[in-house]
C-alpha cells in the first residue's frame, strides 16, 4: 500500500541542455539514478465532456484533482497499468494509486464496470468516477530519468523530455506517438520532497539560474488549443 499513496512537495523547472547537463554534474554526490534508468510513461487524462477538470486547474485554484491511466512503456491488454487520483491542496500533492491489467482498467473506466478488486484507495476512485463522469481525454507520453537522494530516498528528482501528446487512438496499447510539446533540447524536472528542498539542491539551482515554473503537461497543450482555436477563428470585418 505505501508504494499506492504518495503526499509530497512537488516543484518543476524549464531547464535548457547545459543547464541539464551541469546540473547532473553537480548532483552527483547527492543522488542515484533508479533502477529503471531511462524509461517512457505514457498516460491517458480523463476529463469531463467539457474540459471541466483542467479549465480549473489552470485557473490556479486551492485545490485541484484529476484522473489518469498510466503505464511504463506501450502496454499489452494483459500488462499492468496504474489508475491514477491526484490531487493538490495548499501547495501539497497527495497521489493514489491501483494496479490492473490494461483490458480491466479500460473496462472500468471507459464502460464503467466495475473491478473485481475492493480497497479503500478504488472507492475513492469510484466515488471520482460517479461525480465526473469522465472520459478519455488525451494521450501523454514522455522519456523519463528519474534520481533519488543518496541520504534520504523520499527526495526525488525526474527529468521529462520528449513530451508528446494526441487526441486521437486513446488507448495506451496504441503506440507512444504524439505531437511535441517542449523544444528538442529543453527537459522538465520535478523536485518531489516530503518537506523543504535540501539546502544543496537549492545552491546548486541557484548557482545554475534555475528557478520555478508553473507548468502543467496536461494545462499548456489544453492552453495551446485554445489559443489556436482562436487563431483559427475567421476575422469579422466592420463596414
């Protein structure tokens, strides 16, 4: 169950390819690279019919949830996926999480039927499910490294790249492809921490000019949307 509750800090960062590659440098000593080394987590956002989740979300608000399915690498119906509630309160993410095969858990969210499985984090899921009403929204794919501290493994630290999305083929079995999102060689970090960064993290960021954004995968591709639907928009012309 501790590996299905997360409750953490999070921060994230716009970093260019040198500041990147000074910062792996300097962190070195401090952090290790997971087991898994580099590796693509590909997700489905559920939404509701009219964006209602993440309009709200980008409005910046207290406190904000969402829905996703996530998997380690393109899935086949047989392989495990993770059903995602996250939700952020007061600067604080608080994640659950269950495990299913990919073919159980399009069943449960996209035809409602519900899981062979009871637990207390899929009751809160379900409880998601029967407000909303959400679904398949968007795919997001990304490469990922991830690190954690040396002296403590709750400090963690990931690298996004190749941060590529489609609204179309919402099944995690249909390939990573997707538009980008970022520059080539631009990488998203996310610092997760249960409380306050480590001081050496800090000096070193700020030593490297690397400060903190707010930047939403999901919210700027649905920004960016609506900004080229009003591109798209035809011009009226007083006479």
């Amino acid at each position: 169950m501790s590996q299905n509750v997360f409750e953490r800090v999070e921060k994230k960062f716009l970093l260019s390819e040198k500041q990147y590659q000074l910062l792996l440098q300097y962190m070195n000593s401090y952090m290790t690279m997971d087991s898994y080394g580099k590796h693509t987590i590909c997700n489905i956002y559920y939404d509701t019919p009219t964006n209602d989740l993440i309009s709200h979300s980008i409005e910046k608000p207290k406190y904000k949830e969402k829905l996703r399915l996530r998997s380690y690498g393109t899935p086949t119906k047989k392989d495990k996926v993770y059903i995602e509630i996250k939700k952020k309160y007061d600067g604080i993410v608080y994640k659950r999480r269950v495990q299913m095969t990919l073919e159980e858990a399009e069943l449960y969210l996209n035809r409602h039927i519900k899981a062979a499985q009871d637990n207390q984090i899929l009751k809160e899921i379900d409880y998601f499910m029967d407000f909303y009403r959400p679904i398949p929204k968007l795919y997001l794919a990304y490469e990922r490294i991830a690190y954690f501290g040396n002296e403590d493994k709750n400090v963690r630290i990931t690298f996004d790249h190749n941060i590529r999305s489609r609204e179309d083929n919402l099944s995690l079995g249909n390939g990573d492809k997707g538009e980008s999102l970022l520059k080539d060689k631009e990488y998203l970090m996310e610092v997760k921490v249960p409380g306050a960064m480590p001081l050496w993290l800090v000096n070193i960021m700020s030593m490297l000019e690397i400060y903190p954004v707010s930047f939403s995968k999901y919210g700027n591709i649905y920004k960016n949307k609506i900004l080229q639907s009003r591109r798209d928009e035809p011009c009226s012309v007083a006479l």
